[in-house]
C-alpha cells in the first residue's frame, strides 16, 4: 500500500513537469509569433513612411524646378505628416568640378561644358582658352575610354567647329590614329581620383581656345567621370537637393541634376574624320 502511494505521487510531480514544458514551449511559440508580428507591422511602418518621405521629397524637386527657386513646406497633419526642404546650388566652377552633375557619363552620350553663359545667348564668348578635361578612373590605360572633344568657338554669326580624339591606350592607338596621351599624375575631383588630363594650350594636338562658346566632350568605349576646369568659365547648371522627414524621423533625400537643353546632334558631323 505504501508503495502505491508513493508511485501515485511520483507520477503526479512528471505530470506537473509535462505541465510546465508545455507551457514553455506555448509561451515561446507565442512570443516568437508576436515578436515577427511586430517586426513585420514595423517594417511595414518604415516602409510606408520611407515612402511618404520619398515622394515628399520627389515634390520638393518638382516645385523647385518649375519657380526656379528653394523649396519647403509640410504635407499632412499630426502623425501623417511629412516636412521636407528644397535648395539649390549652382555647379560651381571655381574649381575642377565633375559634369553631368557628378554623374558618369556613358559612352557615345556627350555632355557639355559652356564656355559662353547660356542665358547670353552666344553674345558673349570665354576669352580665357586654358581649358582642362580630366578623364580616367583606371590606372590602366587600356581600362578607360578615348575622348572625343568638339569645340565651337567664334562668333554667333560665324561660328567654327574644331575636334581632337585623344585615347590613352596604345594598342587602339594603332587602329584609330587617336592622338596619344599619357598620365601626368592624378587629381581628385568629388572623391574621384581620375588619371588624365588634358589642357588647351598645353597638351600637344589640344591648341588654345579662342572666343569659346561651347565644348562637347564624348567618351568613346566606355562610361567615363569626366572633370573639367577653367579660369572664370560661368555655371554649368543647377543642383536640387531635396531632403523630407516624417513625423516618425524617417528621412530620405533626393538630388537631381538639371542642366542647360543640349544643341541638336544634327549640328556636329558624325565621322570623326574627314578626307
């Protein structure tokens, strides 16, 4: 009889201890639910508000570009809302400076660099003609594109086209009758360390520029960051910065580059030589 009753309480304390595990077990199965549930209504959050902030800052942009000035305000009420800012920044030519608004340049689709402000219409031409172009991300030579360098200068009444191909690797050399050049050093334009360079007037083949109006720079075999300087040349477009936050601290910016509207194609030849 005492046997059995001890037998009896020792199956009562494996049933608590089942008990106990099962609870365990519930409780853990249930909080890891709850925890990815938050987790997922939390991203969803930051998502949707990542989102309102973009297109806030998407608008800024928008409003910026078509007044012509700096840009701020809020959209929403409360919780909802979302304040963003807008400025812009003329691309500063006081210094080396990257075109295409910092962007790479892809290859065969030119980019300029004015010589002449744009809003005077070519009344006015660049007499300083010490023009660099800075070209080359690679140490190899053979890694980086050939330029092809269109210059109009003059005036608007008779205006002239000059070009010059310059390429850095000797083995198309051959084949292109390009003129060669060869790394001087490097220089650092926007955390771009580029290896070539070339300078109106100083460079062999590349002569002084005379009464500049525009420079059409076209990378050939592959996408280049292309750099420019000049004594005194006027802005080369316009930089929007667009920055929103939510209400929720999430913020995203935007940043765009606009421009001046680029001379038909049609005005330059399309063959790099003539007989």
């Amino acid at each position: 009889m005492f046997l059995a009753l001890r037998s009896l309480k020792n199956q009562r304390g494996q049933a608590l201890l089942i008990i106990v595990l099962v609870m365990v077990v519930a409780l853990t199965v249930g909080l890891s639910v709850a925890t990815r549930t938050i987790i997922n209504l939390r991203n969803t959050q930051q998502q949707a508000d990542s989102q309102k902030a973009l297109s806030a800052a998407e608008a800024g942009i928008e409003q910026a570009i078509k007044n012509q000035t700096s840009a701020e305000g809020t959209f929403g009420t409360g919780g909802q809302a979302v304040s963003y800012a807008t400025t812009l920044q003329d691309i500063s030519t006081s210094a080396p400076f990257l075109t295409n608004g910092g962007n790479q340049v892809s290859k065969n689709d030119a980019i300029y660099v004015w010589l002449s402000p744009y809003t005077s219409n070519f009344t006015q031409t660049w007499p300083n003609g010490d023009l660099k172009i800075y070209w080359g991300e690679d140490p190899n030579p053979c890694n980086n594109a050939a330029l092809e360098i269109a210059v109009i200068s003059g005036s608007k009444a008779t205006p002239s086209i000059a070009r010059y191909v310059f390429d850095p690797c000797p083995s198309r050399q051959a084949a292109n009758n390009f003129y060669p050049i060869t790394s001087a050093g490097t220089t650092t334009i926007s955390g771009k360390t580029l290896y070539y360079e070339v300078q109106a007037g100083i460079t062999p083949n590349f002569p002084t520029i005379s009464n500049g109006m525009l420079v059409r720079i076209d990378p050939i075999y592959s996408n280049a960051y292309i750099g420019a300087y000049g004594t005194n040349l006027p802005p080369q477009g316009t930089i929007y910065t667009s920055i929103a936050t939510t209400s929720a601290n999430i913020t995203r910016k935007v940043q765009v580059f606009q421009g001046y509207p680029e001379i038909p194609a049609e005005f330059f030849p399309y063959i790099l030589f003539q007989p």
